[in-house]
C-alpha cells in the first residue's frame, strides 16, 4: 500500500525529486485504475457526473508528468464491461465526457509526440465516440514520444478470452502448433501486444484490488494503493507514487543479493 499522502515534502523540493526521479528507477509502462470520481462528487454535493469531469483534469496531469519524465506508456482504467450496468444517464454522460476530451485533446497528443490506442470492446461505444476514437489513433500513429492507453469496455478476463478465440483460429488455420505456444505467443494475441508489461499500477480511492485490469499482464507488476480520490489525485500524487516505487527492488523470483551482484555487473 502506497504511503499517506503527505505533499508537503513536495513543494520547493520537487525540482530535485523530478531530477532523482529522471536519472533513477522509473516504470517504463504505468497502468491506472482512476477510482471515486463518484464519491468525490456526493462528498461535494454534487451529481455524479461532476466527479467523472472533474477527474479529467488529473488525467491530463498525468499524462503530462508521464510524457516529461520519459514514461514509455500509460494505460488508463475508464470504463469497464461491468460499467454498463450503471444508470443510463451516468453512462451516457461519460461517452459525451469521451468524446469531449478526444476533441480537446487531439491537437496537444499530435504537438507533443503521443500515440493514442485503446483497449476493450469498443464496438459497443457510441457510433460518434468510436469515430473520435479512430479519428485519434489514425492522427497520432506515427507519433513516438509516449503511448496513451485508455482501457474502454474492457475486461481482463474477456481480453484473453478474446486472445484465445483469435490463436484458435490461427490454429485452424495451420498458421501455429501447439509446440509454438508460449508466453511471448499468447501475450502478442492480448490487446497489449507490442506494450511492455506494466511495471506499476496505481489504484486510487482506497479500494484494495485490481478489478478485472490487465490480469496476464499484471504478473509481476508492483501494486501502489492510495486513498485519494481520483479527482483529487494530482501531479504531487504521482509524483509520490513513482518515488515509491523508485524505492522498491523488482525481484523477479531472484533473491535480493542476486539483483545486487545483478546491478554491480552493470556498474562494470
């Protein structure tokens, strides 16, 4: 669980930790479960419509910070398979909100390098939204700086699902054997293919577990738990999580004193 959200070591200190944080340890691939847009709303009195807007200003922020300090990729949880069981209105505000954001944000991803993919079942989006959709991922092809995920109607267990059916047919159609199947193999089937695994994933709201997110993926991914609520998780947020995780030792099944012998062999 990430540490409490004490920001005052952020302040006039945050230039040096941006330095320590560029020349150090960071993820190359950041995925986001961007949880309590709804309670932060009700907490302020209001719809909760009004959380889900106000949250995306910390999704700029994020990304952001991500593209500055050289993050590969961010993957970012907006909207599950199991969201469409929520109110009509709710969802149908959230696809607006969608949309609204492709259109304001379309000419900054092209000016400032970012790919945009998503991720799910998107077929089952608004006709307008998967428009924009297409229309931003065709526009910024062929930029290199950072990729922008957005997970949309999407689940972990439905991704491999999904994987599965598509090497089957490959099967079918004599293009692998079963002797081919190996993790590299099925990982290249799953909506990722070409990403490499999260190496952190930041929860916030308080909730404690993963929900159907990037499960393959997942396997050895570092876990960092926040109170905050989205809407409330800003630059410093984030900036603390990845100093937490710059502190941590990605083991891989090794021994600690085998990733020290690891790191002085880099050294020379």
């Amino acid at each position: 669980m990430g540490p409490n959200n004490n920001l005052s070591m952020l302040g006039s200190e945050e230039a040096e930790l941006l330095s320590r944080l560029r020349n150090g340890h960071l993820p190359k691939h950041l995925a986001i479960i961007m949880d309590g847009n709804g309670r932060w709303a009700e907490r302020q009195g209001l719809p909760r419509i009004a959380g889900h807007r106000a949250g995306i200003q910390s999704v700029r922020e994020a990304v952001t910070l991500c593209r500055e300090l050289g993050i590969q990729a961010l993957t970012m949880y907006a909207f599950s398979t199991e969201n469409w069981q929520r109110p009509h209105g709710e969802v149908s505000m959230l696809m607006r909100l969608l949309e609204e954001y492709l259109q304001r944000e379309l000419e900054t991803m092209i000016s400032h390098g970012i790919r945009f993919r998503t991720i799910g079942r998107i077929d089952r989006l608004p006709a307008s939204v998967v428009d924009w959709i297409r229309k931003v991922e065709e526009k910024t092809a062929s930029n290199k700086e950072m990729t922008l995920i957005i997970a949309l109607s999407y689940s972990g267990r439905m991704e491999m699902l999904d994987a599965v059916q598509r090497l089957l047919k490959d099967y079918d159609r004599r293009l692998i054997t079963p002797e081919d199947l190996t993790e590299e193999l099925f990982s290249s089937y799953l909506a990722t293919d070409g990403l490499p695994d999260p190496d952190l994933l930041i929860r916030t709201s308080g909730e404690m577990r993963i929900s159907n997110f990037l499960l393959w993926q997942s396997a050895y991914t570092e876990l960092y738990f926040t109170k905050t609520l989205w809407p409330d998780f800003r630059r410093a947020d984030l900036l603390l999580a990845l100093w937490d995780y710059h502190q941590r030792e990605r083991r891989f099944g090794r021994a600690g004193k085998q990733i020290q012998e690891a790191d002085k062999e880099k050294r020379g």
